[in-house]
C-alpha cells in the first residue's frame, strides 16, 4: 500500500528574532517558563536549562506591567551568558502590558478571548447577535489594538493571536457558540483586525484540553484560512494534557494528529512538570510523525514463536549502537517470515534467522547471512559504515 506522501499546509514565513517559523522551516518547539516573572534569578535558570534541552523559543507569563519590565533583564542576563533564544511574553491582553513587552521580546501574545471593548455590565442575552453591536465592539478593539500593531511593527516583534477554549468572549460565544467555530472565529476576527492594519507578523493557535476539540477546530482554522487566502502560520498545543503518560499520550495524540494532517508550525507541548521536560516529548512527536527527524528512527516487531534469538536484547543493543545517527529507519525484526515484509520503507534491517542467527539487510536486500547474535549489532555497524552512513558519536 502507498502512503500519502506528507504535505505540510503552506504558510508564510514570519521571523522571530532570527528563528523564522513557517514556510518550509523545521516545525520549530517551544514551551514557557513556570517561574514568578520577577524573580530573575530563578527564571533565567530555567529559561537556560529549557534553551539546553533544546527548546527554540522560550515564552515567558507576562500577568502584569512590572513582569513586563523585568523582560528587560531577563534577556540581558540570558545574552551575557551566551543565549540568543527567541522570547515569547504571554500576555491575556492588557493593551498596557502587551505594548510594553513588544518593545522588550520578539512576539508577543495575546489572548483574545479577554479582550473586550464592552464595558460596565454583561451584555443582555441578544445584544451580541445585533450587527451594529457586534461591528461597534469590533471597531472598538480595533482602535485599541492599534498602538500594539504599531510598536510590533516598529520593533519587528511578532504577534500570536491564542485562542482557549475556555476563555472564549461572550461575543463569540453568544454567535457562534462554545465550539470549534467559535475559536476558529475568534482568531479570525482578530486576524482580520490585524490585516486591516496592514499587519501581517502574526500566528495563530487554538487551544483546549479536549484532544478532539484541539483537533476539529484546528482543521476548521485551516480550512476557513485557505478559503480567506490567509497563510498565517500555526502554533499547536493543548491547553491542560496533564502529567506523566496521560499528559503525554495526549499531547501526542493532538499535535500528532494535526502533525500528520500537515497543519502546525510550531508545537509546544502542556505538562504538569517542569518545562524542560515537555521538550523531549515535543521532539519525540515530531520524530513520530516524521516531521522533524532528530534522530534515528527504530521499527521492531512484537516478536511471536517464530522469533529464535532475544529480540528485546537486541532492540535495545542496537539502539545503543546507532541512536546517535540522524535520519536513518533501521528495523529489528523477530524473523524472516514476515520481517523484510513488514520493515517496509528501512535502510537497514536486522533479522532473526535460524536459532540465534541474524540476517542483515540494505534497503530491503539481504547483505549478510547467518550472522551469529553475538556480533551481530557489531556487523551491523560495520554494514552501516561500508555504506557510508555512519558517523562517529560526539563523546566517542
Ligand atoms: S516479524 Fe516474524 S517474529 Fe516478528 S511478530 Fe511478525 S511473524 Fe513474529
């Protein structure tokens, strides 16, 4: 059977302090820091162990105007100590708050779900369905956007536009409901607001902690934006995965999906644990989807009474021989019944034969028979180096 061959919804590419998103570039991994804003010392601590683990852009929770000054030293004491990441202010818009953090970071981002023009007491059930209340709310967030466009333009900072699904604003929930139409409306009222301006540094994402939800309302997003011929890059994630396996079978399940659909520019992964810590999980998806490919891919078999030799040994032999190669599908498979069948698209396979004896394959073609276990991961390494995929490890 063919496999669909990946095709990646086709955004424009939107700079972030020199690490562009969109476009063709990598699909880039973020997550956010959990420190208090002001406490310098423990956020740049943690915005270096993030950097380290490979995060490449940091965003950072901007709850009042004194955290969005302290940016200016965050980022200054990060560059002394060599670190240029990209940084993100978190913003649940505040015009003051905002406006200040995008002359500090380069994006910034704002929830419009709490963005309101309506002042003084709820609407009345009906008011939001009245197209001269809904327009004049709108021209109303558009005059008070308007600053912020214009210092994001004059700093070259970047805007994302972050829908929740449970922070939706009662206009939209009043019109369209508390669905994924509503968030993809959400984000396109302000997308529009933002394009009426001429601004066009912008993001978006749809958030929530339902997986399905997360899922149907991003597939809407692209489909309303490609029928607007809008091209804004998406940023993915769900809202509260959770920790340990549940919160990672979530994200996986969410981002993954999206991923594989071709939609997404950028992924940060929520956990309930320290941010360092969601992106190994990040790249993991994205290495999974085979989106980004960080590392060496393994496939092996479950292993039945056909397999003669200790395949879970070897699996993990194998992988301590070759995991630090980039790029490379190798495949252990319990026996040659099925094995070369099933290992499919692999550069290399390593396969059980008769009792303890292991075939070794190049691009589905047998290489070397009759191996024994012993040293086979050994003839396996020397099959990868005649063929001149091999590198040394770094530490060797
Ligand atoms: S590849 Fe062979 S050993 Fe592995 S599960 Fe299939 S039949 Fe069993």
């Amino acid at each position: 059977m063919s496999v669909s061959k990946y095709s990646r919804f086709k955004t424009r590419v939107v700079d972030i302090g020199g690490v562009p998103m969109g476009g063709n570039y990598p699909v880039r991994v973020q997550s956010m820091t959990n420190t208090d804003t002001l406490d310098t010392r423990s956020t740049l601590a943690q915005c270096v162990r993030m950097i380290t683990a490979g995060c490449e852009y940091v965003r950072i929770a901007v709850p009042g105007i004194k955290e969005a000054g302290n940016l200016k030293n965050i980022r200054k004491l990060l560059k002394k100590e060599g670190f240029d990441t990209p940084l993100i202010a978190d913003v649940h818009f505040n015009p003051a708050i905002a406006e200040l953090a995008a002359r500090i970071v380069e994006k910034v981002r704002i929830n419009p779900g709490n963005y309101t023009g309506k002042k003084g007491k709820p609407a009345e059930a009906g008011y939001w369905m009245e197209e001269k209340n809904y327009n004049r709310e709108l021209e109303i967030i558009s005059e008070r956007i308007s600053p912020l466009l214009k210092i994001c333009r004059e700093n070259g900072t970047a805007l994302r536009i972050g829908v929740n699904h449970g922070s939706l604003s009662e206009r939209i929930k009043t019109r369209f409901g508390d669905t994924p139409k509503g968030m993809v409306e959400s984000a396109l009222e302000f997308a529009r607001i933002c394009g009426f301006h001429g601004f066009s540094k912008l993001v978006l994402s749809l958030k929530a902690s339902n997986t399905r939800v997360m899922i149907q309302s991003n597939r809407l997003l692209v489909k309303e934006l490609k029928s607007a011929g809008m091209d804004y890059p998406v940023h993915l994630g769900l809202t509260e995965a959770g920790s340990g396996e549940d919160g990672r079978l979530k994200s996986a399940i969410g981002i993954g999906s999206l991923l594989s659909d071709g939609i997404g520019d950028t992924i940060r992964v929520s956990i309930t644990e320290d941010p360092e810590f969601e992106i190994p999980v990040a790249y993991g998806i994205l290495q999974a989807t085979g989106v980004r490919i960080t590392r060496t891919e393994f496939i092996s078999c479950p292993s039945c009474a056909r397999t003669l030799f200790n395949i879970q040994e070897a699996v993990e032999d194998v992988k301590a021989a070759t995991a630090h190669l980039k790029g490379l599908k190798i495949a252990i498979m319990g026996c040659i019944v099925n094995g070369p069948g099933e290992m499919a698209d692999a550069d290399y396979g390593y396969v059980g034969g008769a009792k303890g004896k292991v075939m070794l394959y190049k691009n589905q073609v047998l290489s070397k028979k009759n191996i024994p276990e012993s040293n086979a991961v050994e003839e396996l390494v020397k099959l990868i180096k005649e063929s001149g995929d091999w590198v040394d490890p770094v530490n060797a």
